[in-house]
C-alpha cells in the first residue's frame, strides 16, 4: 500500500537548515526520512547543489526563519508547482514518517488551497500551524501563497516576526484554509515535540504556554499520539535514528505489520477454525 501511494501522492520537501547544523543534524535529517520525499531540498544561509543545499538568506537567526520559509515557497512555486502534489516544509530537527504523510493526503484534493499541521489557535482568526511539527501546503495553497508573497500582500511581505504565525496570516489573507489534521479517533498526527515528551504528562504540564495555543485538549500517555503519526519535532540525530529503526526496521514476531500479511493471517486462522 505504501508502494502504491508513493506513485499517487507526489511530495516535495524544504526543510531549513543552516551551515552550522547542517553537519549535526541536516546530514542525519538527510540519510533517514528527507530521502522518502519524491524531491527535497535543504534551505540555508549558503549554496551546496551536492547537498542540495539553496541560499536564502544571508545570515541565520530564530528571526530569519519567514525569510528562508518564504524563500523555500517562491522557489517551489517557480520550478516545481506542476510536478508536485503538495509541499512540506520542515525543520532539520523535524521527523517526518513520510508513509503517514501520504496516507493524510491521499484524501485530500491538492487542487484545493490548504494547510495542513497541527493547528495552534493564538492570534489568526482560523489558526495556524506549528512550525516545528512542520506543515503542507497543497499545490494550490502553494500557489496562492507564493504569489502573495510576490505581490507583498498584507500577512505575506517580508517580516522578522514567527514564521508559522506569519505562514497562518499569510494563508488566511490569500484564502487558503487550515485543515485539521486529527485522525479518525481525534488524536493528534503532527506532534512539535518528541515522542518521550508527548507521552510525559508532568512534563507537558510545566510547558505551560502549550495548552493556551494547541487548538485542541492535550493528550498526554498513549493516547497523546495517533497510530499513523506523522512528524516529531526536536529530535536529536540519536533520537531519528531510533524511530528510524523502530519503524522500519524492527518487526515484533507473530504480529502482522502489513496488510497483505494481516490478510494471510486472517484467512490461515480461519482455516484452522478461529482463535485458539
């Protein structure tokens, strides 16, 4: 099913780096999940087309961020808008599992302007999406933003201000509507912080500006986090490879990892006239 949607569900990824992490952490960012987007590039302060690595901006701070997101937008809607399907920009302390992502998306019509991530609700009318977690424009949405973002428009221009507030303004001026990304059992698909965290309710509790913003109540435990979750957000290079092998590589014996397994499964226990 994964093979399948990889061919239906075409990905482009910007991910924002800079030259000093870009050995700590955009490297590992780079050898895991980066390379399950269709294309992807790494946004910084310098060009390495071996990387590949785009120059935005000409220093790097915190208040850089909307410089080098608005950079990444304009440049995929200027060379790639008709060969992708949606656009994701993430960060390079982001982890993206990409299957889940095309799975979200697969239900979703990329001729229709959205934004997608986890909806925080402070200070734009409809929300905005945390930028850590990262977030997906579709191929309309990206349209539609990069080209108020030419025109200047009010919310698109040029600022030192957040990025993902500035992104959520932005899409709200053009049109572009924040869709919620919950799955089918209301639990959260884009988490802006690590798994160990998500789980830890006394930690969450002393993050005490997370519940005024997070759109929807927080989970903590098991239930903080959607079967099919998408990105985690503050991941060390030790922190990916573990999901990395975790997810793809480790398989508890005796349980059904696939669908096709599942059904096989299934229809031997059948055979053998149910539980046993």
């Amino acid at each position: 099913m994964a093979e399948e949607l990889a061919t239906k569900v075409r990905i482009y990824g910007f991910i924002l780096t800079t030259p000093a992490t870009k050995q700590m952490k955009a490297v590992h960012v780079k050898a895991t999940w980066a390379s399950r987007f269709d294309k992807f590039v790494f946004i910084s302060s310098e060009d390495d087309p071996s990387f590949p690595t785009l120059k935005a901006v000409e220093f790097e701070s915190r208040k850089h961020l909307w410089l080098k997101t608005r950079f990444g937008v304009i440049n995929a809607y200027r060379n790639h808008l008709n060969d992708f399907d949606f656009f994701m920009k993430a960060d390079d302390d982001t982890y993206v599992i990409v299957e889940n992502l095309r799975l979200l998306l697969s239900t979703k019509d990329p001729d229709l302007p959205m934004l997608l991530g986890r909806r925080f609700q402070k200070y734009v009318a409809q929300g905005y999406a945390s930028g850590g977690a990262g977030y997906v424009l579709s191929r309309a949405g990206l349209k539609a933003i990069a080209e108020g973002m030419l025109r200047n428009a009010t919310g698109c221009e040029p600022s030192l201000k957040s990025e993902d507030y500035l992104m959520g303004l932005c899409a709200q001026k053009v049109g572009v509507k924040l869709i919620d990304t919950l799955d089918e059992y209301g639990r959260e698909t884009f988490h802006p912080f690590r798994p160990v965290t998500m789980v830890n309710e006394n930690w969450l509790r002393r993050v005490k500006w997370f519940p005024r913003f997070n759109a929807h109540p927080i989970v903590s435990g098991v239930n903080c986090c959607s079967d099919h979750s998408i990105s985690f957000h503050y991941m060390r290079p030790a922190d990916m490879y573990m999901v990395e092998n975790l997810v793809y590589h480790l398989y508890p014996y005796g349980i059904a990892r696939d669908l096709e397994t599942y059904r096989n499964a299934m229809e031997n226990r059948s055979r053998r006239g149910g539980t046993s």
